[in-house]
C-alpha cells in the first residue's frame, strides 16, 4: 500500500515537473513575447524620465537625454570591470543559467547566520532583468516573473551581451547611467582606459551610488566620509577577486595601497538650476529607496514623471527679472566701454536663450543705427539665425540711467549727454546682449540693451518651505547661487536677534542704547559702527528694525538675557549644555564643568573677571538706591559705565596703531581712532584710578598730610579743573581734560578749601566729577558696594553656575550659543559663528536658508521634507512635488514634517517690525513700487491702486559686498477681504560679486535697498499677478481703509509712537486703530496702567516650548 501511495505520488511529481518544464520551454523558447526582443531593450535603455513643473503638465526637462548616454559595447569594457563586477556581484555568472542555485543556498545560510539580510542571491542576469522590465514589488510573483526574463535572456542572448546590458543600465547620481557615463563622471576617461583601481570601484558602486559618491555631497566632512567608504568597498572588491585568482597578491597590495583617483568629469551640457536640484533630489538616499520598493532601481530607464513645485510662470519671471537688475547694477558699477563690453563678450562662453520670446535674454549684432537722441533705433540680428529686433530708445533708458550714476554720483538724473554717451559705445558690427520687450504682430522684437554682467546674484520664492521659482545667477545653469552660494547677509538678520530677544522676555517697545560703544567678549573689544548717521542715543527695538540701527542691535545682543529670572537663565544654559550636565540624577563634578566652560569656551575666570561680575551686581543693586535718593541722573551714568578689564591695552593698542599708520590713514580713520579711544575711558576701572589719584592728590594739600608726595618739580599728569560752560568742577588726567575745562592751581584750590569748615569741604569733593564723568559721592557709593559684591562672590567656587551665571563674558555667551541653536532650529545648516557682529550678519549663509529663516520669523513654522535625519534630502525635497509611474500611480512624495519654532506672540511682533521696516524704514521702496489693481463695480470706472502690507528686511554686507533683501507677501484671507500670514511666499534676493569685491563706484554705494530691493519688488509684483490677487479680492471698503494684514486677537496693542524720538511710545499712552497702517505705531504687549503709562508684557517662551507656549 505504501509502495503504491509513493509511486503515485512520484508521477504526479514527475508530470507537474514536466508540465513545468513546458510552459517555461513554452514561455522561455516558443514564445517569449515581444520583450526580449532587442528592439524592446534598446528602446528601454534609450527611455526618458520627464520633469514637470506643478501644473503636471508643462514640460521642465528630461531625464537622461542622448548627452547623458554614453552607450558601450562588450569589446570596449575592461577586462578588470568585467571581473571586478563578476567578483563582486555574481563570480558564477559566466557559468550558471540565469539564476544559481549554490549561489541562493549560500546567501541564505549567511543570512541565518547574521540574523538579517547581509547577502542577496539574485545573479547579473536577474538584476538585468529587474532593472529593465522593471519588478513592480517584492511579492513571489513579481519575482517568479523576474525569473522567467532571466531565462529569456540568457536563452536568446549570449552571456557577454547581458552583460553590455547591465553595464549600460546601472545607475550613475544624477548625470546618467552605464559604464561610459560612470568612466567619465568619476574619473574623466573613457571606459577603455579605466585602471584596476577605477574598476574596482565603479563595480563596487552599482548598488549604492550615493553612498560612495563624494562629489555630491554637501559638506567636505560628508565628501571624505564618502571617500572612506569607497576605500573600503574598494578593498572588498580586490579581496574577491583576489580569492576568485582573477588578481594576485602583489597586484591586489598594490591596489588597495593606492588611493582612488577621483577627478570628476563633464558628462553632456548643464542643467538649468532648477533641473540641477531636481537631479538631486532623484539622487537621494530616500528617493532611490522609495523607488526601489516599486521595482525601480534606476530614475533613467524607468519612464517615470517627476512632477515639481515649480511655477512656470514665476520662474521665468524670476530668472528675466534678476538678469535685468544684474544688468542695470553692473553698468552703475563698471560702466559700459565698448572695447571691454566686445571683449568681454568675446570671451563668454555662453549662447544665451535659445528662443524669440518675450523675456528672453539674447545675444546679436548691431546691423544697422537709424535716428538720432530719442529717434534712435539700433536693429540687432540675433545669434542662432532666430530673427531680427529694434533697440529703441525706451530699451536704451535703463543703460543710459544707469551710466550717468556711474559717470558723476549716485543722485545724478539722466541728460541728453548721457544718452550720447552711451551711443557713442554702440558701433554697427559690434555684439550685443538684449531682452525681449515685446513682439509686435509683424513678430518684430522690441529689445532693451544690456549688458552682460560681472556682479551676480540669486533669487528665490518659497511657499510653506516649497520652493515655487528660483534663479541662481545670469546664465541659468551651472553654479545655483541660490541654494549653494555662502554668503554674508548684513543686517537681515537683525530680526533674527530681535526674535530671540522677544522669546527671552524683551518688548519691542523697549528702549535700547544706540550711541557708540564698546563690546567686549573674550577679551576683545569690538567697536560697531553705525552706516548712516543716527540723532538717537535710544531707540525702541522696533525702529532699531525701521533705521537698521547696527550699535542698538549690538548692545541688544550684549543683554540678550538681561530679562531672564535666575531659573529661566539656568534652564536656557542646561538646554544649550552651559550648565552642570545631570546624568541618571548625578549633577557634573565641579572640576569636570570648570574644565569645559574653561577649556572648550575659554573662559577663564579669575579675580580680576570676578571683580567685573561683582561691578555688575553692584549697578543692578544700587538701582533702588540711587533712584530713592533722587540720583537717577548719576545711576544712568552708573549704568553706562563699562568695567574696563584690560581697557587701557585697548587704548595703547590703538595708540600705537595710530603711530604706525598715521601717513597712509586718511582723516576720517583717524577721527574714527580717537573716538574709539574716548570710548574706552568710560570706564570703572580707570574712575577708581583717577579717584585714588584724586586722593593723594587731597592728601598732599592737606596740612596734616605727607607733603612729601608732592614734587612741584615733576610733570603735573592730573587736576582739578573747572569747566567754563557748566561751572562744574573736575578732577581729570591732563589727557582726558575738555577744551572747555580750566585748571585750577593748587594755591587757588588750598585757599578756597581753607575757607570751607569740615563739612562744606566734604560736600564740595563730594560733588567733584572724576574725568568730568560721574561725581565723587556716586562713585565712592558704587565702590563700596563693588567691594561688598566682591566679598560675596568669593565664598562661592569661581566655576560653580552660581558665580558664572554673575559673569558677564558668561551671560554673553549663553545668549549667542542660544542664536546659533535657533538658527539650526529655524534651518539653517551652514555653521554660525558666535559672535557679537551676529546681528550685522557675518555669518556666511546661503539665500535659501536666509529666505526660509524669514518665512519662520513670520508664520512660526519651519517645514521640511522628506527623512528629517538624512542631511542629503531637507534641501533638495524642497523642490519635488511627487514622483509618478507612467500610469499616474504616485511612486513618491516627500513627506512633510512642519516645526513650530516662535511662538504666537513673538511671530505677531516680529511681522509687525518687518512691517514698520517696509512703511517707514529701509524697505520704502517696497511699499511705494509695489501695487495691486482692483477693479470696482465689476469693472467699470478707474481701477484702486493699492499698496500692499509687506513684511521685510534690507541686508548691506560689511564693506558692501553682498545687498539682499528678504521678504514676506502675506496670502488672501478665503473670503478675499483682507490678507494673512498664511498662505503667504517668503521671497529672498541677494546681489554681489563672487569674488566678494565691494560694489563700490564714488558715491554710489549698493546697498539691500538700492542692489536687491528692486528685483524684490518687480518678483513680489509678478506674484501678485500671477497668483491673481487683484481678481480675488472683494472692492468693498478697499477704497477706504486699503488693504491690511489681519491678525489674530492675542491681545495685542498698537501704540502710537514718536519717530522724531527715536520709536519711543507717545506718552500718555495712545492706541492707533490697526486700519491706520500709516500712523507710526508698535505692536506688542503689555498693559496701560492708571496714570497712562505702559507697562511693558514680557514672556519667556524659547524655541523650544513654542508647541506649548502662550
């Protein structure tokens, strides 16, 4: 019975097997469909991904074109690629049939054996398959019918044709696929020339591009990383083949002793830059992983459709409009001479756009010079054989405007002279650069003049983090200056500051010290200077923003966190990892903690700098005291005073820089000298030396005293003096005497103090003002307590928090590392450096991050694409909408991750600050250029022309090498009423040489308002066309109150200020109705009390509680 039950069971097998062996003998041989055929695979390694812009529809690029297939035979492979391949993903591969059954067996016992998938068991001839009839998943069928190809290939095709095919479909970045694109991408050969070395790591680096790929990267730590990894795939390459025989040993310790000779080539033509970012956003980790669970393990021959956030229209206008104001800059600083405008065009290589289309930028010659002054015509034929247009003398206005600012100053007005001028520059034959005004109906081109410019620049528009346009330079390609370009942004992010100053518990209607100063941290003394002439020793920090004041920012940021209570500033250093660490509950040992703060931020705390945390103490103490006494005059000067730890090497540093320099400065360095000199004498130290030398002085008048402290032979170094203006007397070094001040002669000062009984004598020193500053009986108030602050602190350890959070260069500290975190959290990942010059914007930073920066100082929300942990991605995901199959089935959308990182209260201030800025300050030029039209009465009648509530910030670079000006165009409210926040585009722009040179010409000086803000505003006007706000809005009451920015209730007041003062509150009180957009007022938060004064509201809400904060 047992017998007979196997035998049945034998030819049920036997048959299945056959019935097997026919259908794949059926599908393999008889019929293997269409497919396989040579034709089909030619086709799909020939396919083309399309790139969209959002529409879906309108076509943006291609990828990989004809430029990025270099296509190779199996006789132009290297012997070394083929067996670095073989050894590396399938040593059985000339000798098994398509799949390989030791080679699955193998696979899966190291599998077990490590717990986790460490091998695959597919062979070349199934990754072949998979990559080019595309495995749709990872289910048993989809891999049974990757089998069933495998045998295909491998019966109709011979074993060095499958792999010509392999080598001309594996992946390559960005920039291709196959062996011929890889040889020259990586190492600029043919695939023919390709070395042992080079093989090696090609083969290695099929299946992971990216992860060996150094050339995309973004950092030079991430590029070396990529290095080490392709060194060490490299080694297990060789050691394979070393072990097949395929290399001996001498050969292999010779290889893997080399270095990878990495030299990256040019692979076909230059993307546009928004294909160039596109590249890189299909070259990411992240996305190659997505597209590899639909089966897609290669972008090039997969016929998907790459749909982007990219507006067409915006794009274009974005591009056109930075080209034009590059154009219009370059003259006002270089001028336009006909010998070096043809020279320079001779040597260009560049073709310009390839169509006649209205805003095109396009090369030609001057043909012909018809009529003269403003009857003038210039016909220019265009390069490419693409027709003829007409300079006229409209298309020559902006050259001629911009060449008389460059020929006399920047306030010159066009003549006729200056249109001469510049004709005199044109000559029939010579070359030109032009754009397209308009086409005519006879498709005549009306064309302005430009020039072609040295000076450079970048623009960009976000939409909740998606990047909708963007233009990074003159010639659309190559190098993408908005997104890469590392660049000083000047006082744009003074807002920055204002923002953490707000979340630390500052008002915006606080007054900050804005006279000239020093700043010192570290032991080094820093002198901002303003960049324009400011009448206001305070100002509030909202029109610190209106007047981009450089010395009020400064100071702000010198008492970042003056506000903070003791537990506040403690919990800001314990999130910044300034305080002790507590570790499983354990605080930090005290010696450890000294050790960093002291090592790791050289800070090193000694008597002298516990005597300047005790001088501190003490002016915060005496505050009380002094205001009791009816002193407020004496404790502001108190309060002004500076410690002055090392102030008098300041001064002979500066001394002997004068010495040294005196014949090359000119007189305005010298002035700048001297008031930085004065500067350093307001200071306690040097007080408390002139009061000790008053004493002796004293002592040696009195008759009880030791005269012999008196040499009436030796060089007076100090007196009493009094001054002929305010009948004031002082005592002073000689040196630091006013003109104004008379010495007073010891005879006369002994007589008039002989007169005096003990007590008026005492009231008379009492009121002498050391170095005509501060009087004897202030200061002697303040050095008393000083002493007794003293004597507290030195009871404590000088490293315990306690006394460091007492420490000025500490508190300091504390408040820039809190900038540079919140710089990280608002997205920026270019590294900031911690200094005092952070709010005039020294850090270098890319227009992509500055713009993101500022559409988070608006809507408090920081968004981000795709793995929040692959450094690769946030960037370039930023610009890819989605991925689909040829079907639409969408492949892949980055996920977006939205970060709430200011809050409510500190976003409503901060918008209302970069509003002022628009309407009365550097950026006027906004609110003036750009306008809505609104038709009324479903239009009929003349149509509304209203200004816009814009939010933003000028941004001038130190020595005027960079201009920019970032912004925010608030969205439509759903009813079409009014404007909001959200929905809104942050809009960046920045201009400046690559090369860092000054924009400099006489007078003119290319400031965020004169170089970036006119692109801004053309950008910003294009928006509102493109995004039809006009035809949006609803014309009832427009026509009376205008347009204005609603805000949520948060209880915010708009209080009127005086402009004349500086932004300070009008006193009493006076709230403004919000409709009034032009009545100077500040919005902010507090309360009116009952006699009409204000009282500033104040929070602390960091970064890192906004979810939760008020």
């Amino acid at each position: 019975m047992l017998k007979k039950f196997f035998l049945f069971f034998s030819t049920l097998a036997i048959i299945a097997a056959i019935f097997v062996a026919g259908g794949l003998y059926y599908l393999v041989v008889v019929e293997p469909g269409d497919e396989i055929k040579i034709e089909n695979i030619r086709r799909i390694l020939g396919k083309e991904s399309h790139v969209f812009y959002s529409d879906g529809k309108t076509r943006l690029g291609v990828f990989f074109d004809k430029a990025h297939r270099q296509y190779v035979t199996y006789s132009q492979i290297p012997d070394d690629f083929v067996n670095a391949l073989v050894a590396s993903e399938d040593d059985r591969f000339f000798s098994h049939f398509g799949f390989d059954i030791v080679g699955i067996a193998r696979a899966m016992v190291k599998n077990i054996a490590a717990g986790r998938i460490v091998q695959g068991g597919s062979t070349l001839t199934q990754q072949t398959a998979k990559n080019l009839f595309k495995r749709t998943d990872r289910s048993l069928e989809a891999k049974l019918k990757e089998l069933l190809f495998a045998l295909r290939l491998e019966y109709r095709y011979s074993k060095e044709q499958i792999f010509e095919f392999y080598a001309n479909q594996f992946y390559v970045s960005g920039n291709g696929h196959g062996l011929g694109v890889a040889a020259r991408y990586y190492f600029d050969k043919k695939s023919s020339e390709l070395s042992l070395v080079e093989s090696a790591f090609i083969a290695g680096s099929v299946k992971r591009p990216n992860y060996y790929n150094p050339f995309i990267k973004k950092s030079k730590k991430a590029a070396d990383l990529a290095r080490q990894r392709a060194k060490i795939r490299l080694r297990y390459v060789l050691g394979k083949m070393r072990t097949l025989g395929m290399i001996d040993n001498y050969t292999y310790n010779q290889a893997v002793s080399s270095q990878i000779p990495f030299k990256q080539g040019k692979v076909g033509f230059s993307l546009d830059y928004a294909m160039e970012m596109i590249k890189d956003a299909v070259s990411s980790t992240e996305v190659l992983n997505s597209l590899a669970v639909h089966g897609i393990t290669n972008v090039a021959t997969s016929g998907v459709k790459v749909i982007t956030t990219v507006d067409r229209d915006l794009q274009e206008k974005i591009l056109s409009v930075l080209r034009g104001e590059l154009s219009r800059l370059d003259v006002r600083l270089r001028g336009y001479t006909r010998v070096e405008v043809q020279r320079e065009l001779e040597e260009l290589n560049y073709k310009g756009d390839s169509r006649l289309i209205e805003d095109a930028f396009l090369f030609g010659k001057i043909k012909k010079i018809d009529g003269k002054e403003k009857d003038v015509k210039l016909h220019v034929e265009f390069d490419r054989k693409i027709g003829m247009g007409i300079i006229d003398y409209k298309g020559l206005k902006k050259m001629v405007t911009a060449l008389a600012k460059y020929n006399k100053n920047r306030w010159s007005e066009p003549e006729k002279k200056d249109l001469d001028d510049l004709l005199t520059e044109l000559k029939v034959g010579d070359r030109v650069w032009v754009s397209v005004r308009s086409l005519q109906e006879n498709k005549t081109a009306l064309l302005n003049l430009e020039k072609y410019p040295k000076v450079q620049g970048g623009a960009i528009v976000l939409k909740n983090g998606r990047i909708k346009g963007m233009a990074g330079g003159t010639e659309n390609r190559f190098y993408n200056r908005a997104v890469y370009a590392k660049r000083t942004m000047g006082s744009a992010f003074k807002p920055f500051v204002f923002t953490a100053a707000l979340q630390l518990g500052w008002n915006s209607s606080d007054l900050l010290k804005n006279s000239r100063d020093v700043f010192v941290y570290h032991d080094r003394p820093y002198f901002p200077r303003p960049d324009h002439r400011s009448p206001f020793r305070e100002v509030s920090m909202s029109w610190a923003g209106v007047h981009s004041e450089n010395v009020a920012s400064v100071w702000l940021l010198s008492h970042l966190c003056d506000h903070l209570n003791p537990a506040q500033f403690q919990e800001v250093a314990r999130r910044l990892d300034l305080a002790p660490r507590v570790v499983d509950g354990e605080e930090e040992p005290y010696r450890t903690y000294r050790d960093r703060i002291r090592d790791r931020f050289g800070l090193v705390v000694d008597r002298d700098v516990l005597l300047g945390a005790a001088f501190r103490e003490a002016v915060m103490n005496l505050e009380t005291d002094f205001i009791f006494d009816g002193m407020l005059t004496e404790y502001k000067i108190i309060k002004g005073l500076h410690f002055g730890l090392h102030f008098e090497k300041f001064y002979e540093d500066l001394k002997q820089e004068l010495i040294e320099k005196e014949q090359s400065l000119h007189d305005y360095e010298k002035k700048e000298i001297a008031l930085r000199q004065k500067l350093l004498q307001n200071s306690y130290l040097l007080l408390a030396a002139v009061r000790e030398e008053m004493r002796n002085y004293i002592r040696t008048l009195d008759p009880g005293g030791d005269v012999r402290d008196y040499d009436p032979f030796a060089e007076q170094t100090n007196a009493f003096f009094l001054n002929d203006l305010t009948g004031e007397v002082s005592f002073s070094r000689m040196e630091n005497a006013s003109e104004q001040d008379r010495p007073i002669s010891r005879e006369k000062l002994l007589s008039y103090l002989a007169r005096l009984d003990n007590r008026s004598r005492h009231e008379f020193l009492e009121k002498v003002k050391l170095n005509g500053l501060l009087n004897v009986g202030a200061f002697d108030t303040l050095q008393e307590q000083v002493k007794r602050e003293y004597e507290k602190l030195k009871k404590g350890l000088p490293y315990s928090f306690a006394t460091l959070s007492k420490v000025k260069d500490f508190r300091i500290m504390v408040g820039l590392h809190y900038l540079v975190r919140m710089g990280e959290e608002l997205g920026i990942k270019s590294k900031l450096e911690p200094v005092l010059s952070f709010p005039l914007g020294s850090n270098v930073v890319t227009l992509l991050e500055t713009t993101r920066m500022y559409e988070a100082l608006v809507s408090g929300m920081v968004t981000n694409f795709g793995d929040e942990n692959d450094e690769e991605s946030s960037e370039s995901l930023a610009i890819l909408d989605r991925i689909e199959s040829e079907d639409g089935k969408i492949l892949y959308r980055p996920a977006m991750h939205e970060k709430t990182v200011i809050d409510t209260k500190t976003r409503l201030s901060i918008g209302h600050i970069l509003e002022n800025i628009v309407k009365f300050g550097t950026g006027k030029r906004a609110d003036k250029t750009v306008r809505l039209s609104v038709k009324e009465n479903e239009g009929e009648g003349p149509a509304l022309d209203l200004a816009i509530p814009l939010l933003g910030k000028t941004g001038t670079a130190n020595r005027y090498t960079n201009a920019s000006f970032f912004g925010y165009l608030p969205g439509l409210s759903m009813k079409g009423e009014d404007l909001t926040i959200d929905g809104g585009f942050a809009v960046g722009v920045y201009v400046g040489f690559d090369d860092n040179k000054p924009m400099r010409r006489k007078s003119s000086r290319i400031t965020g308002s004169a170089g970036a803000l006119p692109a801004w505003c053309k950008i910003v006007n294009s928006l509102l066309l493109n995004e039809k706000y006009g035809s949006r809005l609803d014309p009832v009451d427009l026509s009376f109150y205008g347009l204005v920015l609603k805000r949520d209730p948060q209880g915010q007041m708009n209080l009127a200020v005086d402009p004349d003062q500086g932004g300070k509150l009008v006193e009493p009180v006076k709230e403004v109705d919000e409709l009034l957009r032009y009545q100077p007022a500040i919005m902010t938060f507090g309360r009116k009390n009952d006699v009409g004064q204000f009282e500033p509201g104040r929070y602390y809400v960091p970064f890192w509680d906004t979810e939760t904060g008020r």
